[in-house]
C-alpha cells in the first residue's frame, strides 16, 4: 500500500492496527534483548555482573539516545514535507539525517570508550564491579556508529509505509542478539563484554539489511548529495529533542538514582532499580512503539491540512495507551516474584526480598503515566516541540530529582515510589498542555 493511501485513506481504525500494533510489536521485540541481556547476565554471571550492567547501561542508553534523537527529530519533518508534496527536501532531509547519526556514533563512541571508568567513578564504583561496567560500556562504544542507525533506520522504514518490515527487522534482531548473547555467555563461557559483544552483533547485522533498500533506491525517500544547512540541522535537532530529553534526562536521573541507591542500600539496591527498569522498559517500549508508529500518519494528515484524521488517531493512540498502562500495572502488582526470579535467583536472598515491594510501589505510576506520554507524542507529531520537551524533561528529570530529595529521608520505600509521583505530577502538566493547544489550534471539524 502507498503511503497516501495508507495515511490519507485508510479508515482511523484500520490504520491503528496496520500501524501501531506492528510497530509496537517491533519495539517490544527490539526492547527484549535488553530483558534477555539481563537474564543471561543475572542468571549466568551473578549479582555483581547483574549490578555492573545495571551501573553501565545508563551511559549506553545515552550514547543511543542522540541517534534516536536524529532518527525521530528528522521523521517528522520528513513526514510533514512528504504531505506537503515535497519529496527533494524529504529526501535531503534523510541522507543529512542519516550522516549525523554515523558521526554522532563515532564522536559520543569515542568519548564513552576513554571517559567511561572515571563516569563510573563518580557514581561510586570500584573495584570489580567497576572492570565490568567499563569492559560492557567499551564494547557499546566502538559499535555505535553502525549500531546507533538501528535507532533511526526504523522510523524511515515506517515513514515509506514498510511498517510490517520495521517489525520484522526488530524481531530479527532480538533473536539475533539473544542467540549472540547465549553463545557468549552459554557456550563460551566468556565475561560480561560478552553479552554486549553479541548484542552489538545481531544489531549490526539488522542495520545492513534494513538499510539495503535505501541504498538500492527501492523505497520512497532516497539518498541524494546532501546539503547541510542551519535550519535543517536546527528543525531535526528541535523536533527530536523532546525524545532525547526524555532518553538523557532519564538516564542522568538513574545515574543519580543508582549513585542514593548505592549508597542507602548497596548493590542489592542497585541490582533491584534494575530490575525495576527492565520491567519499565517492557510497558513503554510497547507505549514508544504505538505512538511513535502512528507519528509519521499523524505528522502526514497534519501536514496535509486532515485535523479530523488526526484527532481520531489520536483519539485510538490515547484509549490503547490508558488500556496497556493499566495492564502493566495489574501484572506487576500481582505477580512481583515471578518477574523478580526472571532476573535473580534464591541464591540472592537480600535482592529477591527488597524487589518485592519495591514493584508493588513502583507500578502504580502507570496508573497514569500513559497520559503524559501519548500527549508528549502527539506535540512532537504536530510540530510543537516545546510543548513536549516539558513533559519529556518533567517526567524524566524535573519531577524525579526533585522527589529524589523529598522522598530519601523515607529510605528505599520513598525512593521506589519515585516513579508514581512522578507520573502524577506530569499528567496534571499535559492536561494543562492539551487544554492550551485545543484552546490555540484545533478546529478540526467532525472526525470519525
């Protein structure tokens, strides 16, 4: 199917499901090797391994979040100018987009390969615990330039209406560094930059085959020669940055958090956060997943002057964002020790009996959590970034800070209710943001 007639044509319905739940899917798949990343580790190597991954895995989120700030900041522009009729500029914007991710990669690689064990000196490492979140960080690092396009290449794919291959790239790749991980770790019998090693592999080896056809010039944005100027560079950096903040943000937030954590209740407290974040990362990775597969659709129909198109797959993406975060917490909340023993076995008592509560608290802020992110989404969709780098910085740093200080004194029970607070706080703000933008921009007539 073309893409105006997928985005323009096609019924809201029928377009949630071709659209967001593939593209849901292929996050949740993309989201699984880190899940399986910390089941080999916790289960294979043991607690300190499993707390070094956990102390590293910040910094390596970070160095992806610029490429995925690259990837989604030039979606939308490429997504509008395609509405709009606009293919040269489209495409411009792509191959330059597609240049700044592989020079990201090499620059922020080579400062995490030589900076990593003092960052990780600063958040209270030593020792062993930290020769194996360097040696993990390390491996990241070199493999970032090619690596880093996976977190871009998936939303050109979608933008060309290759929704379906999205997904399937996503799905090969969590098997792909599963079975890179297992053969490292499993078989071979090697350290923890094992399990990176084989997850930068099976990410590797993705990015060469979902980028071929672009390479080819099979599909609908092509690359051109490039050229670079201000205000492309200023319009992908703008429209991503509410991404990227909400990424880096939340990871500066649990570098801080891991570095009270370490200190109130040692590497069990840590091992226990990370826990709490593999779990975290299932529910919205399934949320990312939905809203960002129906950006490209909503920034088109924008573009395109269709308001009563957008506000009704807007209208789907908010019901199946409340539906999916209410889920997550119901499971969380009734079952804390099967999703515990995924990562820790009895044979770490101390951390087994601290995640317990620590999930039961922590679930509650997807309670409403979905509402602060499908408004976030739908602000950058429609080209109102500002808007959503308030939620992204208020859910991801602002908010969480500040309760880090307000509730420490109530020891580690304080700190895992963090996240609920946080989610309280920041869906007051998007009401507030949602009622100002139907007040200054929406007269959309009768959508159905």
């Amino acid at each position: 199917m073309d893409q105006k007639t997928l985005f323009l044509n096609t019924s809201p319905t029928r377009l949630f499901f071709k659209a967001a739940l593939p593209g849901s899917v292929g996050m949740l798949a993309s989201s699984l090797y880190q899940l399986l990343d910390g089941m080999f580790v916790g289960q294979l190597l043991g607690g300190e391994a499993f707390a070094a991954l956990n102390l590293a895995m910040p910094l390596v989120i970070i160095n992806f979040a610029i490429s995925d700030l690259i990837g989604v900041g030039s979606s939308v522009p490429i997504s509008v100018r395609l509405g709009e009729k606009r293919p040269e500029e489209a495409n411009n914007i792509f191959t330059c987009a597609c240049l700044m991710v592989l020079l990201q990669g090499l620059v922020v690689g080579s400062f995490l390969f030589f900076a990593s064990p003092v960052l990780l000196r600063w958040m209270g490492a030593e020792g062993s615990l930290l020769r194996l979140a360097t040696q993990y960080i390390r491996v990241y690092a070199v493999s970032s330039p090619i690596t880093g396009m996976m977190y871009a290449m998936d939303n050109y794919l979608r933008i060309c209406g290759q929704i379906k291959t999205s997904m399937w790239l996503n799905v090969a790749m969590s098997t792909l560094c599963a079975l890179g991980e297992f053969l490292m770790l499993g078989v071979l019998g090697v350290g923890v930059w094992g399990a990176a090693f084989g997850a930068c592999m099976g990410m590797v080896i993705c990015v060469l085959v979902g980028m071929w056809p672009f390479f080819r010039g099979q599909l609908q944005l092509r690359f051109r020669r490039p050229h670079f100027t201000k205000s492309i560079i200023r319009q992908i950096v703008f429209c991503g940055t509410p991404t990227f903040l909400n990424n880096i943000a939340g990871r500066v937030t649990s570098i801080l958090m891991n570095t009270v954590l370490l200190r109130v209740g040692g590497a069990a407290a840590v091992s226990v956060y990370g826990i709490l974040m593999y779990a975290d990362g299932i529910v919205m990775q399934f949320l990312y997943g939905m809203c960002d597969s129906l950006q490209p659709a909503v920034g088109y129909n924008w573009g395109a002057g269709r308001r009563d198109r957008v506000l009704a797959i807007e209208k789907r993406c908010f019901s199946a964002a409340a539906i999916i975060s209410l889920l997550g917490a119901a499971v969380l909340y009734a079952f804390p020790e099967a999703v515990t023993s995924v990562f820790v076995s009895d044979s770490e008592p101390a951390v087994y009996a601290m995640a317990i509560p620590a999930l039961r608290l922590f679930c509650l802020g997807y309670l409403t959590r979905w509402l602060s992110f499908a408004t976030q989404s739908f602000m950058s969709a429609v080209e109102h970034p500002i808007q959503a780098s308030i939620l992204s910085v208020s859910t991801a740093l602002v908010f969480p800070v500040l309760l880090i200080a307000v509730l420490w004194p109530f020891g580690l029970n304080g700190l895992w209710f963090n996240m609920a607070g946080t989610a309280l706080l920041t869906c007051v703000v998007a009401v507030i943001i949602l009622l100002d933008f139907r007040r200054r921009n929406w007269n959309p007539g009768t959508a159905r």
